[in-house]
C-alpha cells in the first residue's frame, strides 16, 4: 500500500475517533477493535439460546482500520495478510474482554454487534453472522466499505469481482457470555 495513502488514512482516523467519542479505544497499545457503548437499534436477532432486541445495551465495535493496514501493509501474499489480520483479532479480543469487565460502561452490555465487509471468518471466532435488513443504511455501509475493500485491498476486491461476487456487509453478534467464555478467563498478557 501508498505510505501516502496510509498517511492520508491516520489523518482521516483522527477526525473519525473524535467524531465518534469511543467508550473502548486503545491508541497506544495493540488492540484492533474501538467500541462504542450504546442501545442496540438492530432488528430483534435469536443468539443461541437468547434474544437481542432493540434497547439493550450493547458494545459497538469498530475496527481500527489504519492499524490493520498499518500492519498489513507490507505484505504481498493475500494468504499471509489473512492469517496475519485473524491473528491480530485473536489477540485483541482478550484485550477487549479486560476493558468489559474492568469499565462500568462495559459491565453493562449484552452483546458486542458488528457490522462488517469482512464476516468470513466470524463464525470461527464466536459471533453469529446475519443479513443486514435493505435499507438506506445497508446501501450506503455497502458502498463505503466495499470502496474501503478496493482502496486497501485492490487484489481481494478483484478476486471478488472476477467471481461476479458483490461482498455486502453483514451484521456480526456475541453474546456477553459466549465472549467471556472464549475471550474472558484471564486478562490479556497474563500466560500463567
């Protein structure tokens, strides 16, 4: 990727964090993920045995993409850049869990929602992956974050379009037990 890209995309993030005042956001350490606490304005969703429904408290997350491109960016094996991002989520998801259960505002969550281009793995990690319901605002999350897809990963989104794919965002959902389950036994750094 352009450093000048990448140096345009940090200064674009500035605007964006202090635009949308994240509850969770780690700047100096490494964590992928920024949440914003907040009622969940989503259609009612089944998780598993239980029900997400409009007004419950949920962690909104958000990636933190100069981060990933940061890292990412130089790489040139599609493969290695794959592995490399789901490492990077694996790791800050522990990290996460430290901030829901040391913060007031994160104790009081039911849910992290996501929503993502990028939902391929999701299923692996834990969340529960749904349609986005059309909409005005699926229209528009699908043109940003496939314009998104093409700036920062012009070979994925050629791989898309040569399969006559179209990637559409979907909505990610884990349950604050299932997260705690998987990601929440130890905080993050602790081996032993």
């Amino acid at each position: 990727m352009n450093r000048w890209l990448l140096a345009g995309w940090r200064a674009v993030d500035v605007v964006y964090r202090n635009c949308r005042r994240f509850d969770f956001a780690d700047y100096q350490g490494d964590n992928l993920f920024r949440v914003i606490v907040k009622p969940y304005n989503g259609p009612d969703v089944r998780v598993g045995e239980k029900w997400l429904r409009k007004g419950d408290r949920v962690g909104e997350l958000h990636l933190y993409n100069y981060r990933l491109l940061n890292i990412v960016s130089v790489m040139t094996s599609e493969v290695q850049m794959g592995l490399v991002a789901l490492r990077e989520v694996r790791k800050s998801l522990p990290l996460l869990a430290d901030f829901l259960k040391r913060s007031p505002q994160g104790r009081a969550i039911e849910a992290l929602v996501g929503i993502t281009i990028l939902h391929r793995g999701a299923a692996s990690l834990g969340f529960s992956v749904f349609d986005l319901e059309d909409s005005w605002y699926k229209r528009v999350k699908t043109f940003y974050m496939r314009l998104m897809l093409r700036i920062c990963h012009p070979i994925g989104y050629r791989r898309y379009a040569e399969k006559g794919e179209h990637p559409s965002p979907k909505r990610v959902v884990m349950m604050r037990d299932t997260f705690f389950r998987k990601y929440g036994q130890k905080p993050a750094g602790v081996t032993n």
